[in-house]
C-alpha cells in the first residue's frame, strides 16, 4: 500500500439515470445549500485519530444520537485508551456501552474491531491511513466486522479527509424521493451513483444539506412537502398530484 494519489476527475454526463440528469441532482443541491448552507459553513465531527470516529459510528448503529453519544461518553470515561478497551472482558464493554442498545454485540464487534487493527497495523490507531491510497483504505475498513459502505465513506469523508458520500436513511430517502434512482437501489449503488454526478468538492456540504433536510422537512414519516423548497423537483409530490 502506497502513498493516496491524487483526487483523479471524472468524465460526468449529462444523462446519469434513467431520466434523471446531473443538472437536476446539481440543482437540488444549490436548493438545498440555499435552505442549509452546510456547504458553505459545514459543522461536522471530526476525531484526530479515525479509529475515534470508527469506534464512534459503530455505536450509532440501530440507535439514535443521543443514544450512541451517552454510549460513546461513557466508554471514553471507562476506558483511558482503545488499548484498554481491547484487552477488557467484552461484559465490561457492554455495561460501559449499554444505552446505544444491543450492547453485547456492539461490545464484541468493537473488541473484535480493535484487535484486527493492532493485529495489522500494530496498533489500536487508524492514523497511518492517511497515507494509503483510498481503495485501500475501503478495503481495509471494509474488512472489519459491523464496517458497511456508510461507516467506510463516514471515517473517509469526516476523520481522513479523503472525498466520499456515505449513504444514510435520510439521503437514501431524499435521492430515491427525487428519482436520481430507482426505489430498490442498494445504498452502496446510490453512493457510487452520487460520487460520479456531485463534484467532489460538495461531498461534504452536500451530505450534510440532505441529512437536515431528511431530519427536518422530508421525513420518512409525513414528509413536509407543502414547505419543501424542492417540490416542484420531487417525483414523489408528483405521484400525490398535489403539495400536501
């Protein structure tokens, strides 16, 4: 594994789906960095260590933030270093862990986690990342047990640096809402289908801009389309025949 290359461009047409074009994903990002502006001012986690914000990502599965953040506290608290956390008997893993729920599992996944870090890189850091080049660092992470496309793309995008859209519930939802895909694409499909119309440099801002907006207006649950600032983009209010 060597030193990342540099962001290499890609060739972007303009039919990129079906009957979806990158002018209309583009353009349901300005509206949206219009009514979220985390493009321009993004706020964000980021942990001078990735194996933080791995660890980290791992807690929030199947739960919500505050869950995962009392979880993540008190492990912090327990445990001075994931060295600690590594050699602990997996019980004491999920007491320090249980609000984040299913806390044996979640304890036995990260231990196991730990350990094929420190087993490969020779430590429990992710630091040396930084310098593998990005496939390698998907593969890698890839590897580890409980470590989907999202939490690869999350430690890729927030803790290395290195440019990816990791696909959540609300940007699943959002692009499957505005027809950039179809309804049974697979999440990593839509990741791999954002990453080649979206320029590199709106990853961020862009993933950002949709998990506010699936969070406050486009909820999976009574979606708030009457005040959607991308209605009239939207096959869903389509199909309705209205804006309710």
């Amino acid at each position: 594994m060597g030193l990342k290359n540099k962001t290499k461009k890609i060739n972007r047409t303009t039919d990129v789906y079906g009957n979806c074009t990158s002018e209309k994903v583009i353009a349901s990002l300005d509206l949206l960095e219009e009514t979220w502006g985390n493009e321009k001012k993004p706020i964000y986690e980021s942990f001078e260590d990735p194996i933080d914000g791995l660890i980290k990502t791992v807690l929030s599965q199947n739960t919500n933030d505050a869950n995962r953040d009392n979880a993540w506290q008190s492990l912090k608290h327990r445990f001075p270093s994931w060295d600690k956390v590594m050699s602990a008997e997996v019980g004491e893993v999920a007491t320090a862990i249980r609000s984040a729920g299913i806390a044996n599992v979640k304890a036995q996944r990260i231990k196991t986690i730990l350990t094929k870090i420190n087993n490969s890189l020779g430590e429990c850091s992710l630091k040396k990342l930084r310098d593998w080049h990005k496939e390698d660092i998907k593969e890698f992470l890839g590897s580890l047990p409980g470590v989907g496309p999202k939490t690869v793309a999350c430690v890729l995008l927030f803790d290395i640096g290195i440019p990816a859209f990791p696909v959540d519930t609300h940007v699943a939802r959002i692009s499957k809402r505005l027809g950039f895909i179809e309804e049974k694409t697979s999440p990593i499909e839509i990741e791999r289908f954002l990453e080649n119309v979206v320029p590199e440099e709106r990853f961020l801002g862009g993933h950002l801009n949709m998990i506010a907006h699936g969070r406050a207006i486009c909820k999976a649950v009574k979606p708030k389309c009457t005040t959607c600032p991308l209605a009239n983009l939207c096959e869903l209010t389509k199909s309705r025949g209205d804006s309710s």
